[in-house]
C-alpha cells in the first residue's frame, strides 16, 4: 500500500509528541520575548531568574521582591532616553533612600525598598498611569493625584487649613500669578485652586523643601500671592535684621525660617494667622496674643512695650457707631465685616505688621516704623477712620503745626513729627486716661481742665489766651445747683460723668472751631467771638450755649434787654458789640472779666449798691438804655427791709435782697433794682422770649418779677402799697389813699 508524504508527516509529528509529554510536563514553560521587553529593565524577569529560581555568575539570585532601586530609573533618565537630570539629579527633590518621618503611616499602595526607605518607585511606577489624567500629565505614579490627592495619603494633617494650623488648599479666592505658574506651580481642577503642588515642585526644585521659588531670602513666593505684605521687608518686623538669633515654634532662627516664617508657619502653625511663637494657652483676645507675644516683658520687642495708658481695645465699632476703612476682629483673632455684633477694634485695627516705614525709617538701626495703616503718610488720617468730628482741628488754631511749630509733647516730638492728633494726645504710654500728651504740670481734685492749662499758662505754647481772675466758674457740680444740662461733665479723673463736674471741655471743644461749620477753622490766628472760639454750641446770635445751663435766662434773647434789638453798636469791656459778645456776652464775660461780681461786662454805673451800678450801667445818661433814666431810682436805705419766706427763687411772691458788695442773697438788708426787676424776662407771666421789638412797658410787665396780694410793700405800706409800687420810679403820681 503507497502511503502519501502528508500522512507520514502527521504520523511521525503524533509519535513525537506522544514520547515528549511526560518530559515536558517536568519543565517550567519559557517566554521567548523576555529578553526583548521586560528584561530590556528587569533583568530579574529572564528566565534564568524568573522561572529557574537560580542566579548567575554574574549576579547573584534574590528570592526577596522589593522596589526597584533609583538607579533603575535613572539608567535611562539620565539622558539616553528621557533627560531628566535637571529635576532629579541636580535639584532639591523628595528624599530617598530614607525612612518616612517617624509617625507618618504609609499606605500599602505605596512599597518600600527591603531596608523600609523610600525610593523613586514608591510613588512611581512604569506598568500603569491613572485613567485620570491626560497623556501630557502622566507621570506614572501609582494612584491619582488629582488636586495633589495622593499627596495627602501620606502627608496627613497638611490640609484643613487654618482651623488645623495650615495654609488652606482647594481656595480658588486669589489668582495664581503668572510667574508662578511659568516656575511650574501647578493650579488644581479649578482656576486658581491652590494645591500642594502650587507652591511645591517634587522634583527639579533648586529652593529648600521643594520649593517652586525662593522663600528664605525675600520671602518672595508668599509674596508672589501676599503682594501687600511686602512693605515688611527691611522694616524693625524683619526679624532678620532685628532679632535674627530668635527661634520660632520650630526652633528656626529667621534665616532658616525665612522672613515670613519667623512670624508664620505654612504647616504646623496656631490656628490664629498659622502663628510660629508660642501663644497663652487661654486668651481673652488672639489678635493681640500676636502681638504681645513679642511685645511683653520677655519678648523680642520688650523695649517697645505698651506702657501707661493706651488707647482702648476690644470695643465694639458697632457700639460705637464707628465705621471706619479698617480691619476689625473678633476674639478669636479672626478678621470680621464692621456691621458684625462681635467685630472689635484691636491692634492690627489701626497697626499693619506688614506695612512699610518711610525710606529713612528703614535705614535706621535698628530700623523704626509705627505701622500704621496711614494714607499719604498723615497720621491723623489714621485717627479720622473713626474720629471723624475730631478731624476738625486740623488748620484751626489748636492745630500746633501751624501755632506751635517748635514745641514738643511728652515724648519729644515736634508737631510736625507727631501730627495734629499727636500734640496731645498719645495713643501708647500716655500719662492719663485721656492719653494727654503733654506735660502736666498743674494737678487738680478735678483734672480736666488741667489739661488745658498745660497750654494755657503763662510759660505755655497758648500764653497769650491765658484764662485768668474774673472767669466762669469751674469744678462746681451743676446738680448742687438745681441745674439740669446736656453738656459733658467731668470726674474726678477727668472722664465724662453725667454727675460730674464743670470744666472747661464742658463749654468747649478743642477739636472745632465753630460749633455748626466744622470747616471753618479760624484761619491766620483769628479772633474768636461768642460764636466759634472752640465752643460746643454757639453762644451768638442765639444764647444756646449759655442756654443749656441757664434756661430761665435765655428769656431775654430778643427782648428789650437784647441789645441786638436796642443797642446793636453798644460795646462791652472788651470792645465787643452784640453781635460778637451774643446777647448774653453784653452783660457778662465768661473769661478774664473786668468785674467779678456776675462777671460784669460792662463799666459800672452810679449808686450805693452793686446791684443798682450794674443796672446804671445803660440805665444813666450816655448809656444804652438812656431813654429809660428813672427819676427816682432808689428805695430810701437802712429800712432794714426783711424778706423771709419770699426768699425762695422759684415761689410766686419771691423778693430777693443782695448784698451792697458782693451781690450775695441776703434776708435783711435794702431794696435794689434786682429786688423787684427780673432783667431776663419781660413778662413775668409769660416765660418766653421777646418778639424783637421795642415796646413801652407797663406795671405788668417792663421785666418785673411777680407780685401777688402779699406783695413786700404792703408790709410797710398797707393800702398805699398799690400806688407807690406802680409809680415807684416817679413821686410826683404817687397819690395815698386818704384814711377815713
């Protein structure tokens, strides 16, 4: 039988295979293309390693499987095939070859070498890139980090920003600059989303901890973001300069922190602006824990301590009212909207730590700077934020720019260094409660106008406005005198108490000029009148500040005694006519009088007692009230007149009798003009003011006091009282009446 050659073939190929079965059943199975691809890194994975189990002659077999070694991938990363030198082997990078931090637990995910370090691999590896991320993103690392995620399996405790002590991530709230972004910082998934790759560069970084930028020198990587704070630079806070062997929370001297990091630590920080000094464990305000972490006793600023008074702190703008263009916070340390119940005034209210001082400061040593958050470089647009009425005393004569240029407060400054505000006042270690900045030489039971004087003296910078003899009286409690008003009033230590006392802040204002033109500033050393002088409330054309204390007087105002309306040029002592003296200032002086008795402001007329020369002084020939020269003027003396019981002011038959010297009540004594005359109210039945004519008065008004049947005449005079009170001024119409 012919076989054919294919059947042979198949034949001899079964034999084969049939005798072959039992010995390749005994032979790990071989992979023909180890050798071109896998091996081309792995050279473990040939089959002598990989399937014999055995080593070679010249490398040694290693049963142990661990993470390949760094130099694995920088056989090829060194330029042959990808050029990675610039990132990995040059620069600052994540350590290998090194253990992970003690306590920093590392996820299985992520092997280590067989003696526990980290290694290029850890984090890396060739066989897979995450499904996440776009080809020109992949860097082959084992898991995704997305927004900087696989990060944040090891490195716990980084987020959650500043609540956990960190800068925060995932804020999208400032723009990335370019410059930044251009050094290879990376933004997240969102613009602007900040991740830890945004300021850190795992590889290729030439800059401490990876840094995408240099931010030991300059601090220029914060600043990159934080432009505003880089007045710091230079100024007595760089620490650098001004206590460079001090140590932050993390034992870092500020040239290993770095300018920013003496103050602020981006990981491991205080919740309050992630502080790097040791703050009190208990607090009643963060915000200044800040700063009285340095400026206390034992800290690096202890020469610059808050001492004596200062201005107040922890008060509510919104209490206040105040709504000045400045930071508030609440207790916590956190920054606050002004409108907020808790928003309080503290010190970076008015101090910015950041802000710079002028050129010349900065070139002091050590350098100087105040900090504060000034406009244009005046101080007292500082203190207008929320003094806004006060801002008045700018350009006015209380300005000592202008009045004063050469003297000098407490601590040495001249006007032009101190501003208009720091004159006299002082906002650190002043030596009362009102922050007075000048010296005080005078001490009072009631100091307020102490203050005043120490201007207003004969050796002082005001010894030309000297409050002398002959003044309103001060010190006096108005309430002691049944007087009721709404001017300020003063204790004992010089603050407002509605029991207090009057002093001269209680007339005057020393921040205003005129009382209703807050512009007006008095301008090339003008004199003052009753209506502007630095008084709280205009005492002219209208009495309102003498008014306000003395309300039953202000019935003169337009009456026949308002000698706006009856002798509009007469003068007073001091050469003023109405219109400047007011209509309370023709009769009375409130300063440096020529009289003392009711302050007296003009010269004194004829007759016995003081109260009569007073009335003569326009009631006589030549004088503004010449047209009304009584005939008889006087009541015959030594009547030894008695007015018990109707010597109670305020009482329907009231008859008050004065002193011939002093004009002081009296219950026995003579009859003067002030005895039936009230010379502030026309009417005696009406107390209301004039209405600006000149009428011819008549027994029941012509400014006479009150008169009842029980009048004081009847006393002495019985039925003839009648006519002898109405003609008093003229005998000739006096008629008794005949008895029967």
């Amino acid at each position: 039988m012919i076989r054919s050659p294919a059947r042979i073939l198949i034949l001899l190929f079964c034999s084969m295979l049939f005798y072959s079965l039992p010995c390749l059943a005994n032979q790990a199975p071989r992979n023909p293309n180890s050798a071109k691809e896998c091996a081309i890194c792995h050279y473990r994975w040939i089959d002598t390693f990989f399937i014999d189990g055995r080593g070679t002659d010249l490398v040694p077999y290693q049963e142990t499987k661990v993470v390949a070694e760094p130099e694995i991938c920088f056989s090829c990363h060194d330029g042959s095939v990808a050029d990675s030198r610039g990132k990995v082997y040059n620069d600052h990078r994540h350590p290998i070859n090194k253990p992970p931090p003690p306590g920093m637990e590392i996820p299985a995910i992520f092997p280590l070498d067989e003696h526990g370090n980290m290694q290029c691999f850890t984090c890396h590896t060739a066989h897979g890139v995450s499904s996440e991320m776009g080809i020109e993103r992949a860097v082959f690392v084992r898991t995704s980090n997305d927004n900087s995620s696989m990060c944040m399996m090891c490195h716990k405790g980084k987020d959650g920003g500043p609540a956990m002590g960190n800068h925060p991530i995932g804020t999208t709230e400032r723009p990335i600059p370019d410059n930044l972004l251009n050094l290879g910082s990376i933004e997240g998934s969102v613009t602007n989303q900040i991740i830890c790759q945004t300021c850190h560069n795992v590889h290729g970084s030439p800059f401490d901890n990876f840094l995408v930028e240099n931010n030991r020198d300059s601090g220029q990587l914060c600043l990159d973001c934080h432009q505003d704070k880089g007045g710091l630079l230079n100024s007595g806070h760089d620490l650098r300069r001004t206590a460079a062997e001090a140590k932050n929370s993390k034992g870092q001297t500020p040239a290993q922190s770095g300018i920013c990091g003496a103050c602020h630590l981006v990981h491991g920080g205080e919740k309050t602006a992630l502080w790097a000094r040791p703050l009190p464990d208990k607090s009643k305000n963060r915000t200044q824990d800040l700063c009285i972490s340095c400026h206390s006793g034992e800290g690096l600023a202890s020469e610059k301590l808050i001492k004596g008074y200062s201005h107040p702190v922890n008060i509510s703008l919104r209490d206040k009212g105040m709504r000045p263009d400045l930071p508030a916070f609440d207790l916590k340390g956190q920054r606050v909207q002004q409108e907020a119940r808790n928003a309080l005034l503290t010190c970076p209210t008015c101090h910015d730590p950041h802000q710079a001082g002028t050129a010349k400061q900065a070139s002091m040593t050590p350098p100087r700077s105040s900090f504060l958050r000034v406009k244009d470089g005046k101080a007292e647009s500082l203190c207008k934020q929320c003094h806004s009425k006060q801002a008045s005393v700018v350009g006015s004569d209380h300005d000592l720019r202008k009045t004063g240029a050469t003297t000098k407060n407490v601590q040495g400054q001249l006007p032009g260094e101190s501003g208009p505000c720091g004159v006299c006042h002082l906002v650190h270690g002043a030596q009362t409660k009102n922050l007075w900045a000048r010296k005080i030489s005078r001490k009072s039971a009631y100091p307020a106008q102490d203050l005043c004087l120490t201007c207003h003296n004969s050796k002082g910078v005001a010894n030309t406005k000297v409050i002398a003899d002959h003044s309103h009286p001060v010190d006096i409690k108005p309430g002691k005198r049944n007087i009721s008003t709404t001017l300020p009033l003063y204790d004992s230590h010089g603050e407002r108490k509605s029991n207090g006392v009057i002093a001269c802040l209680t007339c005057h204002n020393p921040h205003q000029w005129h009382p209703e033109k807050p512009t007006s500033h008095g301008n090339n050393h003008v004199e003052g009148n009753a209506k502007n002088s630095f008084l709280r409330l205009a005492a002219a054309p209208e009495p309102a500040l003498c008014s306000n204390c003395h309300p039953e007087k202000a019935y003169v105002e337009k009456s026949d005694h308002d000698l706006n309306i009856t002798a509009p040029t007469a003068t007073n002592t001091m050469g003023q006519p109405p219109a400047e003296s007011g209509v309370c200032g023709v009769c009375h002086i409130i300063h440096n009088g020529k009289n003392t008795v009711r302050l007296w402001a003009r010269n004194y007329g004829p007759g016995k007692g003081i109260m009569d020369r007073m009335c003569n002084s326009c009631h006589t020939d030549g004088g503004s009230g010449s047209k009304k020269v009584p005939v008889v003027s006087t009541h015959p003396e030594k009547q030894l007149i008695a007015n018990p019981g109707r010597n109670i002011k305020g009482k329907a038959n009231y008859f008050p009798l004065f002193d011939d010297e002093t004009a002081s009540p009296i219950t026995i004594g003579d009859i003067s003009c002030a005895s039936c005359h009230d010379v502030h109210q026309w009417d005696p039945k009406k107390k209301q003011k004039g209405n600006g004519k000149n009428p011819e008065g008549k027994a029941t008004n012509s400014f006479l006091r009150m008169q009842t049947y029980n009048m004081i005449c009847k006393d002495c005079h019985g039925l003839d009282s009648l006519y002898r009170f109405k003609y008093y001024h003229d005998s000739k119409k006096r008629t008794p009446i005949s008895t029967p």
